[in-house]
C-alpha cells in the first residue's frame, strides 16, 4: 500500500510542475507556444484516450 501511495504522489507531482510549466509558456503570450500547447494537448488526448479503455 505504502510504495502505491509513495507513487501515486510522484506521479500527481509530475503532473503538478509540468502543469505549470505549460502554465507559464503560455502566460508568455506568444501566439505559437499557445498553438502549440492547444495542440500538443488535443493530440495527445487524442492518442491516449483509447489506451484507457473507455473507449
């Protein structure tokens, strides 16, 4: 149970600190790093949505 919860938090604090890293290339108000976040984002929850299973 311990090395499950150790991970999970590693795994939300990855998601945390690239969350914000976005967060701010984007708050950098260049029109192409903004294209490029949206479409970064859309294509890869495009790839991996199926891999979940739900769909």
């Amino acid at each position: 149970w311990f090395e499950y919860h150790v991970g999970q938090t590693l795994f939300h604090v990855v998601q945390v600190v690239l969350g914000y890293m976005v967060m701010l290339a984007v708050m950098s108000y260049n029109g192409w790093i903004f294209l490029g976040a949206i479409v970064g984002s859309t294509l890869g929850y495009f790839v991996v949505y199926p891999l979940l299973g739900r769909g």
